[in-house]
C-alpha cells in the first residue's frame, strides 16, 4: 500500500467485510436455534452449518489474509502458513459445498412431490451429506497441501517469490501445480457449480410452468364462488414458487460472480507460467471470501421467515413481530414451509390439524 489514505481505506474495507460476516453468520445461526419453526425445515440445517463454515472464514481465515496485505508480508512462520493455506481451502470449499446441497434440497422440494421429498431427504440423509461437505475437502486442503503435494515440480518458484527481492521480509505463498489446480477446481467449484445450475434450471422450468397456468387461470375469469377461492389458493402458490424461483437466482448469480474470478484464474495461471499478477490473486480471493458475507445478508433480506426471526432476536423479542401459533378461522390450509423459501403445497398436499375451520401448518 502506496500511501497512508489508502491503507486507511484498506483496513475500513476488510473490517467491515469481517464484521459484517461474523454478525451476520453469528445472527443466522441464533436464529435457527431460538426459532422452533426455522428448527422443524430440514434445508435449515444446511444453512446453520454453511454460516458456521463462513463464520470460521471470517475468524480463522481472513483477518490473516488482512494483516498480510495490509502489512506486505507474513510474520507468522512457514508452518502457520501452510495451516492458515489448509484452512482458506477447507472452509471456503466446505462453504460451496453447503450451498450445492441447499440447491440439491430445494430441487427435491420444490420440483417433487411432497412422498419424494420426504423419502430422498431422511435425517441420515441430510447428516450425511452435511458430513460430506466438512469431511470432502480435508483431501484436497490438509492432506496434500501439508504434504506438500500442491508444490511438486514447482519448489524453486515458491521459495523465489516467498522472499521479497532487497528486504528480509517474506511472504506465505501458495501455488499450485497444475494436477492439484485441476483437481481441487473440480471439487470446489466446478461440479457443485454444475450441479446448482441444473437444480435451479429445473426449479426456473418449474417456476414458468406455474406462471403460466396463472395467465390461463386470470384469463378463465371467475367461475363461481368456489372457484374462484380454488384459483386464488393456487395463484398464491405459483407466485410463492416464482418468488422462491427468483430468490435462488439471486443467491446462484452471487455465488458464481463471488468465486467464479478466482477458479477461473486458479485453473488458468499454472498454464501461463504462473503469470497473473499478485493484486489480481488478492482480488480473485477477497471477492470469495465476501461471499461468506453475503450469504446471511440473502437470506435476511430475501427469506420472510429469516427475517421475522432476526426482527425477534434483534429487537428483543417483541411481540409484534412473533409468528402466530394458528391461522385465523378459513384460512386455507395451503401453505407448507418446506425450505429456507417459502412454497405452497397444492390443497390435497396440506396437513389439517384441529378442527373448527381452523389449521395449523405442518412443515414437510
């Protein structure tokens, strides 16, 4: 860093990134523990380890990376560096493997019948498959990085650019060679990408199909009383899909625009003779990194159910902004939580609890 408004600038930068990663993750967790509601949605479980994971970046792995750019080298020993590299590489792999299976859920639940779902995703099932986004990555993190593995056929280029020319300061640098580029690429980014991306073409295909038999609905017109209760149920549930439809775009546009940058130059710089410039590496990997970030500020801002139960922790439980226990009398019993989004089930889906025209929603 050139000059001292700049480093001023750097250091407000990074500590807003890190604070409002490790509030906002701390938040998503506080809230899915104190909401018994947010507590019954399976996809809820994803979601408290992926912030677990992207408050662990926040802690562990960035403010390192922060010190190191702001200072221009790395005080902390070799080892720390290969510990600190393992974890970066744990944690943010960890992280967008979390969200792979949010896509994977929602999919079930949204593009599935209701039997389906609850058959492909048991409780051993989702453990399972969140013990694999913590246990998958330690084989391509502390396994070959402190083996040194990343680093075969390429040992005199690190120790070049691990001490700075003229000075005796040094720096923790990792490069990779271009067997463990490819392969970690693929694990961490490229087939959890490929998989998002087919889960959320389905729900989008799903999410137009429903939109559309809303425009035959709208133009049908009324057909009496009764019907006309029938098509406003199931215009509210093709719009809540579209809804939830438009929200995963979102977080999959963020997701891809957050890392993308970085797996892309990962996989491109052993090629090139590992010529990309050192600011652009530091940006590529900010810019991930500011994806643990968003992700709490996605779900606050575009999940009703987050967002009431972050109204509740943040303002101390008011009771203005608590969920009511039942539904007022004629409600209809349509509306089934069945991810981190909201969507409604058809009529015959719904689970009626009680009696006296009143209902109670079932989480399936």
């Amino acid at each position: 860093i050139d000059s001292m408004p700049k480093r001023i600038a750097l250091i407000g930068f990074l500590s807003l990134v890190m604070l409002m990663s490790i509030l906002g993750n701390l938040l998503v967790m506080v809230a899915v523990c104190k909401d018994r509601q947010l507590r019954k949605i399976k996809t809820n479980y994803f979601i408290v380890s992926l912030a677990f994971a992207d408050l662990l970046v926040s802690v562990l792995v960035m403010p390192f990376g922060a010190i190191e750019l702001v200072h221009q080298h790395w005080i902390y020993g070799e080892t720390f560096c290969l510990v600190r590299t393992s974890l970066d590489v744990l944690l943010t792999t960890a992280s967008i493997l979390h969200l792979c299976c949010i896509a994977l859920d929602r999919y079930y639940a949204i593009c599935c019948q209701p039997l389906v779902y609850q058959n492909k995703m048991t409780p051993m099932r989702v453990a399972l498959m969140m013990g694999g986004c913590w246990v998958i990555p330690t084989f391509i993190s502390f396994l070959p990085i402190m083996l040194g593995w990343n680093s075969i056929g390429i040992d005199h280029l690190i120790e070049e650019r691990r001490y700075s020319e003229g000075t005796n300061s040094t720096s923790c640098v990792f490069m990779v060679n271009k067997p463990y580029a490819l392969t970690c690429s693929v694990v961490a980014f490229y087939i959890p990408l490929v998989l998002m991306v087919l889960a959320y073409q389905r729900i989008y295909v799903t999410a137009r199909a429903h939109a559309l038999q809303i425009s035959v609905l709208q133009r049908a017109g009324g057909a009496g009383v009764g019907a006309d209760s029938a098509d406003h149920q199931r215009n509210h549930r093709m719009r809540t899909e579209t809804k939830a439809a438009k929200t995963l775009c979102i977080i999959m546009g963020c997701f891809c625009l957050c890392w993308a940058p970085f797996f892309i130059t990962n996989v491109v710089d052993p090629f090139i003779d590992y010529t990309v410039p050192d600011k652009l590496w530091v940006a590529c990997l900010w810019l991930g990194y500011i994806n643990s970030m968003l992700n709490p500020i996605l779900y606050a801002f575009l999940n009703k159910s987050f967002r009431r139960a972050f109204l509740i922790i943040l303002c101390c439980g008011r009771k203005r902004y608590r969920r009511p226990s039942l539904l007022g009398a004629g409600a209809a019993c349509t509306a089934t939580q069945i991810n981190s989004s909201t969507a409604v089930k058809w009529p015959h889906h719904a689970v009626v609890v009680g009696g006296g025209g009143r209902c109670r929603r079932r989480v399936l």
